[in-house]
C-alpha cells in the first residue's frame, strides 16, 4: 500500500537540524571529531535547587498521574511572581496565563488557533522557522518583513504596504532575536503594539532569550508597553533561562482570548506536563536568579572570543547584547553561507549554521551558537582561521 502524506504535510521539508545529524555521523563515523556551534541547546546545566526540587518531588507517590492541561495553578502563579519580579508587570494567573510543554508547542499551535486558509502572516526574515512552518499548516499566506542590519535587525513597519498590514491577522516578533542576536529597544515594542492596533493584527512575541543579556542590557517584554494585552501574547520559556531546554517547560502570556483558545486547542491536542517538572519550575522561577548573571558572563566571554575572531577574518556584525548567538555576514569573496558551512564543516571539523536555513535575508550570513566550553570554542575559531587562511 502506498502512504500519502495530506497535502499540509507533504509541504514540510524536514528540520534543517534533522537533516544535519546524518552529515556529523558520516563524519564521526570517518573519525573527524567536530566541534558543534550549530544548535542552540545550553550547555551548562539547570541549578541544583532546581534539580533538587525535580528530584524530590519524583519521589512522591500523588504525582505521576495526569496534572492539569496548561500548567497547575501553583505553576502558573509562579509564571506570574516571575513576570511581577522581572518586569513589574500584574498578570491575571487564570486568564492571561499558561503553561506550555515547551514554547515551540504554543508557538505552533498558535497558528492553529489563529488562522484559517488564506489569511495572511507577518513573517519576520529571517526567523525561528516554526513561525512559518505553523503558518504553512494551517494554509496562511506570509509575507515577509526583512530584518536588515540597516534597521537594527527590526523590521521596518512603514515599509508594509497598508494593503498588506489591512489584510494580516497575525504578525510575528522575536526579541532578543534569534538568529540575529538583534535587541529591541522599548519604544520598539510601543510602535509596533500601535501597528497592531491600528491594522487590527494581533502579535505574537516570542522572548526566550530574554534573560540572557550582556554589558548590563535588560531586555523588556512587549507587555509591559500600556494596552499591549489587547492585541499581544507573548511567549517565554525556561530552555535558555534557566538551561532546561530537555525540560519542555514553556508558557504563553497576555491577552485572554488568545489564552482561552489556546488552552482550550490544548485540552484536546496533548495532556499535560509531568507533575514534577512543574513543581521543578516553580522553584526555578520563584528561587534565587543571582546564578543567572554569572551564567551569562560565561556567554559574554564566549561571545566576546567568537566576536573578536570573527572580526580579525573580516566578517561583519552587530556584536550581540543578548541571546547565544553571533550572526555574521561572510567576508568576501563567500557569499554563500550554505557552501561556506558545508565546506568548514567537511573541511575543519567545525559546525556552524548557513543563515539562509532561517529565511531568504539570511543569505550570505552565518550563525554561530554559544552553548560550546569556551576551550572548544577558541579551538573552534583557531580551525576556522586556519582554514581560511589556507583558503585565501
Ligand atoms: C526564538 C525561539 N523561540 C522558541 C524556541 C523554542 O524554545 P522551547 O525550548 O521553549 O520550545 C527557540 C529554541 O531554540 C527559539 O530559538
């Protein structure tokens, strides 16, 4: 019997980093030993408190049943101190808070929720692929907004034509960016919340890397701009946070109906997370947050070593205030960052993502993740400038 995807489906390609596990085990398997700043999975681990708490609650025999659909009501009042302490903003723990198995989750249900065939999604680019991959499945039209180094790594909101900002529904942000490692500044945030409530579009900010910030840069949320929870709903997570990527503890924040509808899609699509790994978030979220300034120290000095290589190479950059990324445009003679990463890759033992993985701006530049020992890292950059030396 022939197997035929429904049409939705047959339209996905697999995952850029799916299909970049076969070429690392061909070259394990040839005994190269490479050296990964492709993905962006945090290499250190979670605190012990917070393991501790993990472990404790394990042991208990009342919590290996079915918890509550989108996040126990002690988790998602944990959410909300978090968001009181972090950002100075009140949160309604019922209606404008949930608990999300992991932010990619919410974030591609949202477009579920959202969309119907044909209706139009503003699309950052490049970007997070699963903004558009959710898109593509519930059959919306995208359209792209450019994130150029010219404006900062923002789109530009006057360069939308008012026929296309008339007809979306949903647009997409992300700040701290990745893969641009771009911030944006507060007024940012104030114009585009007055785009959205001019054209009616409702926006969707993705900050998981909101709490990783150097050179003493606090990232703000989006809710924090007045009225911005009549058209925004902002996702977070604790994968970057607090270095529990595994975990797949997210949560979705903001408007209600929005909150509403995804819970209610939720309550259908999966069941809940593991009771425990709540009970472990609630103590990350609500214990000390000092470590995460000595974490993203560890970063800055990883940032700074990526940082100064890169420019001694000739790429160019923005160098990033946050996130764990550096994005970077090839020095000439490359352009292209696919045959650029293929080549460095086959020929240096060292991994790096082509920038066009995330969207067409992307071309010509590369991502280098941060989540590597700074040991591995140096030695990383010293294969790099060997071979591009040799290859002048
Ligand atoms: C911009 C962005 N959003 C969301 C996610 C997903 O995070 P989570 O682990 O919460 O699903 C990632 C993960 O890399 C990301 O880079």
């Amino acid at each position: 019997m022939k197997i035929s995807p429904a049409n939705r489906v047959s339209k996905i390609k697999p995952y850029f980093f799916a299909s970049l596990e076969k070429t690392l085990s061909e070259l394990r398997k040839d005994g190269v030993k490479v050296i990964r700043l492709d993905i962006g999975s945090p290499d250190l681990p979670p605190q012990d408190f917070i393991v501790d708490a993990l472990v404790e609650a394990v042991h208990r025999p009342d919590v290996h049943g079915y918890g509550p659909s989108g996040g126990s009501p002690a988790l998602r009042a944990a959410i909300a101190s978090y968001y009181l302490d972090r950002f100075d903003l009140k949160l309604d723990v019922d209606k404008e808070v949930l608990g999300l198995i992991g932010s990619k989750e919410g974030i591609f249900n949202l477009s579920q929720v959202l969309i119907n065939p044909g209706d139009l999604v503003l699309l950052p680019d490049p970007c997070y692929p699963v903004y558009s991959v959710g898109a593509l499945i519930a059959q919306a039209e995208t359209y792209d907004m450019p994130l150029l180094a010219e404006n900062s790594f923002l789109p530009d909101f006057d360069a939308i034509p008012d026929a296309v900002a008339g007809r979306a529904k949903l647009m997409w942000l992300n700040y701290p960016n990745n893969p641009t490692g771009a911030i944006a500044p507060y007024e940012f945030f104030e114009r585009a919340v007055a785009f959205a409530r001019k054209h009616e579009i409702v926006i969707a900010h993705d900050a998981p890397y909101v709490d990783i910030c150097f050179d003493h840069y606090k990232a703000p949320s989006i809710l924090q701009v007045p009225g911005a929870k009549e058209v925004a709903v902002e996702f977070n997570s604790l994968s970057k946070t607090y270095n529990m990527a595994g975990w797949r503890v997210g949560m979705a924040l903001g408007n209600p109906e929005i909150i509403r509808l995804l819970r209610m899609y939720k309550s259908q699509q999966d069941s809940s997370l593991f009771i425990p790994l709540m009970v472990a978030a609630e103590s990350a979220l609500l214990g000390d947050q000092s470590w995460i300034e000595t974490r993203n120290q560890v970063y800055q000095d990883r940032r700074d070593v990526v940082v100064s290589t890169l420019l001694d190479l000739g790429f160019t950059m923005e160098i990033p205030k946050a996130s764990i990324y550096v994005w970077a445009k090839l020095p000439e003679p490359w352009t292209d960052s696919v045959a650029f990463c293929d080549t460095l890759l086959r020929e240096a033992g060292v991994s790096i993502t082509p920038g066009v993985v995330y969207g067409p701006s992307g071309a010509g530049y590369v991502r280098i993740s941060l989540v590597t020992p700074l040991e591995q890292l140096s030695e990383a950059m010293a294969r790099m400038r060997i071979w591009m030396d040799k290859e002048k």
